[in-house]
C-alpha cells in the first residue's frame, strides 16, 4: 500500500476526530462568553455532535473522491465551504429532528457544527490525496 493511499484512509477517521474536537473547543468557547451558562448542555451535545462527526464520513467520502485531481489550494477553500455547508445541514437537520426542543440549547450550535465541519473537512482536504508533479 503506498503511503499516499495510507494518508487518504487515515484522513477519515481524522477528519472525524477533529470534527468533534472542533465543535466542542467552539461550544467550550461559547460557553466561556456566556460565564459558563449552558454548561448542562454539554453532554448533549457531544451526543449529537458525535452523531454529526460519523455523519461528516459520508461528505468526506463524496469530497475526496471528487476533489482527488484538484490542486491543494481549491481542495482547502472548497473543503472549507462543503464542511460548513455539513455543519449548516446538520443544524438543520437537529432542528427537524429535535422540533420544539431545539431551542432549548443554551448556546449557539450551528457556530460549533459550521466550524467542525469546516474543519473536519479541512483534514481531508489537506491531509488526504491530492496530485502531485513529478520533476523529470
């Protein structure tokens, strides 16, 4: 197995990892503005950011694939945009789900799932495959 095809394997499980580290340090964030209040929330919301981060695999996935023959610097702006994009879709989707008691949060969760996704992106964007010119 090239080293290449082990750094877009391992970029997945990366870019989940970093997903959920990143929404929380965002909700740890926001928390902290708001002198801790909300801080009950917590564990709720590791649940369902732990649920968006295996949900963030599958765009991922579709990203790599589609962006393999992209040079680095489009694979990181567009990774950025598809991973907030994730994150807002999330939002959205916990709202569906949640109804009603999605106002219950005591923060702003869309800020966390945007910039987790963004970021989870990020590591496959820069991490993953990408084409590379060899010198003759």
């Amino acid at each position: 197995m090239s080293t290449r095809t082990l750094r877009t394997i391992l970029s997945f499980p990366g870019a989940s990892i970093v997903c959920l580290g990143a929404s929380y340090l965002v909700a740890k964030i926001l928390l902290a503005l708001n002198n801790g209040f909300g801080t009950g929330d917590v564990a709720a919301f590791l649940y369902w950011s732990g649920l968006f981060a295996v949900a963030l695999l599958l765009p991922a996935l579709v990203f790599a694939l589609l962006s393999r023959n992209l040079r680095t610097i489009n694979r990181i702006w567009i990774g950025a945009l598809v991973g907030g994009l994730a994150g807002f879709g999330w939002t959205l989707a916990n709202l569906k789900m949640l109804g009603p008691w999605f106002g219950a949060w005591s923060f702003n969760v869309l800020y966390c799932w945007i910039a987790g996704g963004a970021v989870g992106i990020l590591v496959v964007a820069v991490f993953g495959q990408s084409r590379r010119r060899v010198l003759p």
